[in-house]
C-alpha cells in the first residue's frame, strides 16, 4: 500500500493486508464475492472486502427484525443518548474518517470533513428529537372521546446509498430512524466499501456498549444481487434509495409491489438563474463550487446555468477565470480544489456527454477532455476537465439539457425574461434543486411561489449544492419521492396510529349513526 493510503487506514484501524468483513448483524461476518475498493486518484486497490452471501443477507434482515423489536421499546430519550454518543465518537474521528472519504470516493478533504460533520449534524438534531417527536390530540365528536395520533416505531428501514456521499446520506437515515425506534440495515455502494465499514465499526462499539443488539444498525456489503435481495424482502418495511433514475424506478416499482414503503432521492439536473441584479461576486463562486466542487458528482451540482442576456459576457468571462486557475490534484493534499470522478465508467459517460455537446454544435468554452499526462501517481486516475459548453439554444427536451451527467459538465443558455428561465428550469424531468440570483424581491416571489421552481430546494443567492442538514432534503419528479434530513422527514420512518379512546359510560358512533332498535 502507498504511504499516502497506509496512512489514512491506520489512522482508524483498517488492516488492508487481509480481506476484510463486508458484514455486520451483531457480528462481522461475510463470505460471499470479494469487492475491490480502488482509489480513484491513483487507481491502487486500497482492500478487498468480503460481500454477503444470500444466506448472511437473509441472517442480517433477521437479526435486524429482532434488533427492532428490543429498540423499539427503549424509550425515545434514551434512544436518543445512543445517538449522542455515536456523534460524540464520529467528531473524534472526523478528520480520519474525512480523510477516507477523500482516499476512497475521491472529493477533496474539506468536503469529506464537511460529510462526516453533516452525520454529526444530524445526530445532533436526532438527539433533540428525540424528545420532539410528538404526536397530536384531535377534538373527538363524541363526548367523552379523545383521539390521539401516536408515532410508532416502524419496523427495519434498510438504506440503499450511493458512492457520492458514502458517510453523510446513511448519516441522515440512521439518525432519524434510530431516534424514531427502528433498525436500519445498510447496504451501501460497493465501491465505497472502506467508508461504511469505518462508519459501521464507530457506530457499532457504541451500540454495544449500551448493551443494544448491533444489528440495529446491520450492514450489508455487496452489488446488485444484495441490493435486490434487500429491497425485494417483506421483513424490510421501508426501504429509503439514493441513487440513479434507472434503478430508483426498478426499486420503486418492487417496494410498492409489496405495499413497502420507499423513499427515493434520485437524479437532479440542477440550474442556476442569474438576473441583471445579481451580486454577480457572490454568484460566480457560487456557481463554480456548485458546478466543480466534488468534480461534479453531487446530486445537487449546478448543471444548467442560465444567464440573463445583460449580465453573460461579464458572468462567462469571470467564471471561465475560475475554471482556468483550476488544477487536478490528489484530494488528500490540503490544497486540492478538484479530485478525480470516482471510476472509469464516469469518464466514458464525461466523454460521451462531451461527443454530443460538440454534435449538436455547441461552444466549448473551456475543458471538453479528459486530463491526460498527469504525473504519477495522478496518471492512474480518473481526472477530467471542469467544462462549459454554450449550446446554439436551449432546447431542454434535447438530452444535454434533460439528462444528469455526473461529471463536471456545465451548460449555459441565455435568457431575456425570468419567466423563460422558470420554463427552462421547471422543463427537464428532474426537480431536485435550484438557484435564484438576484436583489430584487420581485424576483423572488415569483421564484418561490406557485409559478416558481419547481424543485424540492429552491435557493435564493445560494447555490444549488451544500445545503444544510435543518432543511428537508428531497426532490419533485424523477428526483423520486419522499425528504430526508430536516424538516419534517422524521415523519416518514414512522407508522401512524390514530387511537380513538372512549373514557366515558356510553358507546356513541361517530356522524350519529344509530345501530340499536
Ligand atoms: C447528494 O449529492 O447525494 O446539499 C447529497 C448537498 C449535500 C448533500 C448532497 N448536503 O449538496
């Protein structure tokens, strides 16, 4: 292993001299297909991890129903000092477990730091609910009645989550469907192996230690045919997907089929509006960590940038400065501001998207390939250049503007009317997230009303990624269904009871009915 890598393994204990356990019920465990965890930096395989055979996911989905039924009657307050715990041993670890993030996903330190601190975020918040999550009493018809709406633990919640934010997104899961009384079981990308073993092991030493069953928190390690398992078993009782299009319409489909519950965050296809009015200072950084940072791999980049026509020559000419000063660089060093895209398929998709931009005739503005003749150890990964391409118009039905790339690839249209901008924003399948710049509070009533955004996050004079953990994160449309993190998501990961309860010597039916002779 090389230095840089040895270092950031031992920092939290993870031999990688051996194969490790891709499997924890209670007890590490996994015997099935070996997963490579391979840096995207410098292309060295980091470990070999152990994935689960059928029979360890059945054991794990088990062992988590049993793990659900004694956490479910641990009282919420209590639940919640668990979680205050976990959030104290994730902030020691956070610049380690930060900097695995960087050697095993690829994004730069600064933001694999700021992943871990979005798990220790929202345990935070988990631990305030706890003693927050509050049901309601409704005023009966019936005198002597009460009805009250009680949240009950739901069952398992099984986390299917992508490469992109390995830490932050199960982060969000287990806080609230810990809080709320459930196991969570999950089942992680399969190429992030490293990151939900760390997580797993932090989480676990904690559960343990307040003598609760691991399996509360169980992983499952593995590729498509684990994933499959998982979603398709009736023991799981809700299953919250993040991840493509494609296979979130696959997971949705299986989960309602057995009348499961499913919660879906999806593609985004991202887009900035920027008005004459704009503080064109604050919207051009923006834009560039929005468009650049995590070399374009969160489902909230800025995708689609539209400019009104006032403002493109100066707004182009300062944001193609940014892109210019950028260099690719190893996301361990400090100084990084682009690591590389996390594996070789997402730079045949770079490419292709590329292909097309200049088929159908657009300008190039800056990047458009992918870095060649880095020196070594960079040579072995899969760096690409920050690219703006000026299609001839906008056309959102055309694939440039109505598919999510995943990739670092920026497209810009121009506009005369913010009305124009809406429709544009508002026509690709997507509705994940999106960006208003502007000063004119006009501007922003239209932007944030009914014939505003449509997406789940509709900022003003804040970009389109990096928000924060109080919001309810989630999209419209293709972007799937359901919010995690903030707001009031908590209220998915648990089932309702709406208790009728007679205190009094009569029996009357409600509307009035009489049923006696
Ligand atoms: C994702 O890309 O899957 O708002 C999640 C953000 C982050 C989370 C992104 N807090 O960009």
């Amino acid at each position: 292993l090389s230095s840089r890598a040895s270092t950031v393994l031992s920092a939290l204990d993870i031999r990688a001299d051996r194969e490790l356990p891709g499997v924890y019920d209670g007890e590490w465990t996994g015997s099935g297909d070996v997963l490579e965890s391979v840096c995207p930096t410098t292309g060295e395989v980091l470990a070999r991890v152990k994935s689960a055979t059928p029979a360890e996911v059945e054991r794990a989905i088990q062992r988590s129903r049993e793990a659900y039924k004694v956490i479910r009657s641990v009282p919420a307050p209590k639940r919640g000092e668990i979680l205050r715990q976990i959030r104290e041993a994730l902030a020691t670890k956070r610049d380690a477990l930060g900097a695995l993030v960087s050697l095993e996903m690829g994004k730069i330190r600064t933001e694999g730091e700021g992943e871990v601190q979005e798990f220790i975020d929202i345990a935070d918040y988990g631990v305030g609910l706890s003693r927050m999550m509050n049901g309601r009493v409704v005023a009966s018809e019936r005198p002597g009645h009460s009805i009250l709406e009680v949240p009950n633990p739901l069952g398992v919640v099984a986390v299917l989550s992508a490469f992109n934010f390995p830490v932050a997104v199960y982060g969000w899961n287990l806080a609230l469907s810990l809080a709320a009384g459930n196991a969570t079981l999950w089942k992680p990308a399969p190429s992030t192996p490293l990151c939900s073993i760390a997580v797993t092991k932090i989480v676990s030493e904690v559960l343990e230690r307040n003598g609760v069953p691991g399996a509360v928190a169980g992983l499952v390690l593995g590729g498509k045919a684990v994933g499959e398992h998982v979603v398709g078993s009736s023991d799981v009782d809700m299953v919250s997907f993040t991840g493509s299009e494609a296979v979130g319409r696959e997971v949705g489909k299986v989960v309602q089929g057995r009348f499961g519950k499913v919660l879906l965050e999806l593609g985004g296809n991202n887009a900035a509006v920027v008005m004459p009015d704009a503080d064109l200072n604050l919207a051009v950084s923006a834009v560039f960590f929005g468009a650049v940072g995590t070399a374009g791999q969160r489902c909230t980049t800025t995708r689609r940038l539209y400019l009104h026509s006032n403002v493109v020559e100066d707004f182009l000419a300062r944001l193609e400065g940014l892109y210019q000063s950028v260099r690719p660089g190893d996301p361990l060093d400090r100084s990084t501001l682009l690591g590389p895209l996390h594996n070789r398929a997402a730079v045949q998709t770079y490419d292709t998207a590329i292909q097309h931009l200049k088929e159908i005739g657009a300008e190039i503005m800056t990047g458009g390939a992918p870095y060649r003749d880095l020196a070594s150890p960079l040579n072995g990964g899969n760096f690409v250049m920050p690219t703006i391409a000026i299609p001839q118009e906008v056309n959102v039905k055309d694939k440039v503007w109505s598919t999510e790339t995943f990739a670092p690839v920026l497209t810009v249209g121009v506009f005369d009317k913010l009305e124009q901008a809406i429709e544009w924003n508002n026509g690709v399948p997507q509705g994940l997230s999106s960006s208003l710049w502007t000063r004119d509070i006009r501007n922003v009533g239209k932007w944030i009303g009914p014939a505003g955004s449509d997406a789940g996050i509709v900022n003003v004079n804040v970009g389109t990624s990096g928000a924060e953990i109080g919001a309810a994160f989630g999209g419209n449309k293709s972007t799937g269904w359901g919010r995690e993190s903030g707001g009031d998501a908590w209220k998915q990961y648990v089932r309702w009871s709406a208790a009728t309860i007679n205190f009094s010597d009569e029996a009357p039916l409600a509307q009035g009915v009489q049923f006696s002779n």
